[in-house]
C-alpha cells in the first residue's frame, strides 16, 4: 500500500539493470556519448604546447592535447581510414600524430592532414581524384575547462559546463580546485561489476561507516558526526562531506547497535598516517564529489584525488585514480599528502572494501534479475540532506540516469 504513494523509480532498482546484456551499448550510447560532459583529465596535465594524454568516454578512446593556441582540445582516438589508435601511449609530446598502421596523420586538433601516397606511385594507384581529407576524420568533442578539471562531450546540446554542475556542485570543486594542482601518483583497478554499482557506492553515504571499519574505528566518518549530502537538481551530481570533531564525546550509536563497524581492538602502528595538517578553513575534514555520470572528487583529510569510472562490460568496471597535491605545497605537506595516500585505493585503509564489494552484489544478484534493490533510507526522494543516514544521493542518480536514457 505505502508504495502506491511513493516513487518506486527511485526506491526500486531492478537488479537487472546490473547484468542485462543490451544496455551497456544503449549507456554508451545516451549517456557516454550523449548529452552529458566525460571527465578527461586534469589540465594540469597538459602543460606544454603538445603536452597529450589518452583516455576514454566511457568506452570510446579519446587523445586530449594542447595546441600551440593554448587551448586543450579532444578527438576520437580512431584512425579515419580503418579504425586503428592514432595515439599508442598514455602520454608524450607531439607535434602531430601518425597511424602506425597506415601512416595517415592528424595534426592537434584532430584533423586529417595527411594520407600516406595519396597520390599513388608511379602513376598507379592512390586515393580517387574526389577525395578529401576535409570530410574525413575522427569525431571531436567538445571541451570545457572548470577549475583545472577537463570534460569531454561528443554532444552539441550539453549545457555549459556551469549549469550542467548547478551552482554549489561548482562551489564545492572550486573549494578543492581553488589553485594549481601537481598529479604525485595514478594507478588503475579493475573492479569485478557493473559501473553503475561503484557510481552509486561513491554516493552512499549511508554504507561509510558501516562497511569501512577504518573510518568509524579512528572516527574520520561517523553518521552521527557533523555534515550533510548536497544533490544538484538533475540528481546526478553530489557532495557527501563530514567533519571532526575532536573534543566531542564519542557517540555511542554504533556501539548501541552492535556494529561490526563499531571496534576499539585496532590500533594503528604508526598513528602519524593521520597526523596531518588544517588547509581549509570551513572545518570540512571529508568531502566525496561526484559528477554524473563517472567523475569523483575526494578529499579525505588531506589525501586528494580524482577518479574516473570507466565500463568495462557489464560487470567489469576500470576505475583511474589520480592523486595530486597542490603545486605549492611544502615538503612536509607533500609528505603527509603521499602517507595518506594508503587510506585509498584497491589497497587502501578505507577503500579496499569499496573494491570487493560490487563484486559482492555482482554475484548476489546472478539469478535474481526480475527483483529489485530498496533504496529507501532518508525517503523517496533525490535532494539534499542535513544528515547522511540516507540514500537521496543514490537516488538522485537513478533520477539523472533515467532522463538520459529516456525511461
């Protein structure tokens, strides 16, 4: 009867939009190369004239590049004429690029310049007289720059990069990003399920102190803490933040309650792993942004970094992580913010579960395609919370992958 009057689009997600077959071309297709702006990189990772990086939308490879000009700018990572990579490596210089397959080559913005003995040998052979390079070449995107973080889309109808993030999502970046960054680490890990499970983990602030024992044990992230979720108002954007309080007696909620979570026997050998340093003054010590459809941004004390959620089949996920510092960091700030990069990653103190469990949901779900997960803490509905006992911001994604995908 209750679900009669509730949102069962939102509190009801069908396990089969896990592990259904024909939707990953379908996603691909209306979300990551639809309306919506790809995290590419950083531009702090282009700083020269030639300076690339290559990188995906979604499953789509993209080489991203600075130009002589000085702007950055993107295209298809797929050779005009059968479809090799143009660009081999992650990363380099180039003053153009060259199919190693056919010779066919692109200067930095993408376009065919050159098509090897186009005009044949010896009078024989070659591209026919009507050929032109002009009508030839690999997709570009669009890009948009917002506070040294660089977004793709193949789309002319996405919004401006602003009012796609909605103002206190571009606050909230902002108050990270507000100066020039330097990348100190990057690795990939490969996560056993679909994506959409990690996208939504990264915006359940409800499971955080629940399945990671570090964060409750030396209380970086406890629901009782003060914080509060934000969710723009498409849904798919958000920011989970938290902040500790030393001199606050110790809630005794999760120990009410039993929780695994909840154990005083873990001491840390060497404490000064979270022996860090204040840099903002708004009190903030946790923040976890994110941008539909697979952009995060953490701040976890004094641990920064960027992720991208890449698909990889239907349950296979590639998820890029890139640590980066501020480029004015001191010698000691850059050696906590390197110590605390051990609380994240697939080894990492509090995210090693985040690795493992999508895979755990992945293959609890194998024979129940025609159920549907609840996702009802804090409500029906998809907005922003004072407290972070809730689920709005899962919900709030469902909301956006709804719209693009047109269900």
């Amino acid at each position: 009867m209750a679900l009669k009057t509730r949102r069962p689009h939102l509190t009801r997600i069908p396990f089969s939009l896990y592990s259904d077959a024909d939707l990953p071309e379908q996603e691909q297709k209306r979300i990551f190369r639809g309306s919506t702006w790809n995290f590419l990189c950083l531009d702090a990772e282009l700083p020269d004239e030639g300076s690339y990086r290559t990188t995906f939308c979604g499953t789509t490879p993209v080489v991203v590049v600075r130009d002589g000009d000085g702007e950055i700018y993107a295209f298809e990572n797929r050779c005009a004429h059968r479809g090799a990579l143009i660009a081999l490596e992650k990363s380099g210089k180039a003053d153009n690029f060259q199919c190693v397959y056919h010779a066919w080559s692109y200067n930095r913005q993408g376009d065919l310049t050159g098509v090897a003995f186009e005009k044949g040998v010896k009078g024989q052979g070659g591209m026919p007289p009507g050929f032109c390079k002009e009508e030839h070449g690999p997709r570009k995107l669009r890009i948009a720059v917002f506070a040294g973080l660089v977004f793709g889309s193949f789309s002319e109808d996405v919004p401006d990069i602003e009012d796609y993030l909605g103002e206190e999502i571009c606050q909230r970046i902002e108050r990270v990003m507000h100066k020039p960054v330097e990348v100190i680490g990057r690795f990939t890990q490969a996560l056993p399920n679909n994506w959409k499970l990690y996208v939504e983990n990264v915006k359940d602030s409800y499971h955080a102190s629940l399945l990671h024992l570090f964060f409750t044990t030396f209380e970086l992230n406890r629901l009782s803490q003060k914080g509060g979720v934000i969710v723009d108002a498409s849904g798919g954007h958000h920011a989970s933040f938290s902040m500790i309080d030393a001199s606050a007696e110790k809630d005794s909620s999760y120990q009410d309650q039993a929780l695994r979570s909840d154990n005083d026997r873990y001491r840390l050998k060497d404490p000064s792993l979270l022996a860090g340093f204040t840099e903002y003054d708004d009190g903030v010590t946790l923040q976890i942004l994110s941008v539909f459809p697979g952009f995060v941004l953490q701040q976890i004390q004094n641990c920064l970094a960027v992720r991208q959620v890449l698909p990889r089949g239907v349950d296979r996920t590639e998820l890029n992580w890139t640590y980066f510092g501020y480029a004015d960091d001191t010698p000691a700030q850059r050696a906590v913010r390197l110590k605390q990069s051990n609380l994240v990653g697939p080894a990492g103190f509090i995210s090693m579960e985040d690795g493992a469990v999508g895979g755990f949901v992945q293959r609890g779900i194998a024979g129940a395609s025609d159920k549907a997960a609840v996702v009802e803490m804090g409500g029906d509905h998809a907005g922003s919370s004072e407290g972070r006992a809730t689920e709005t911001s899962v919900r709030g994604f469902w909301k956006a992958y709804r719209h693009h995908m047109g269900a």
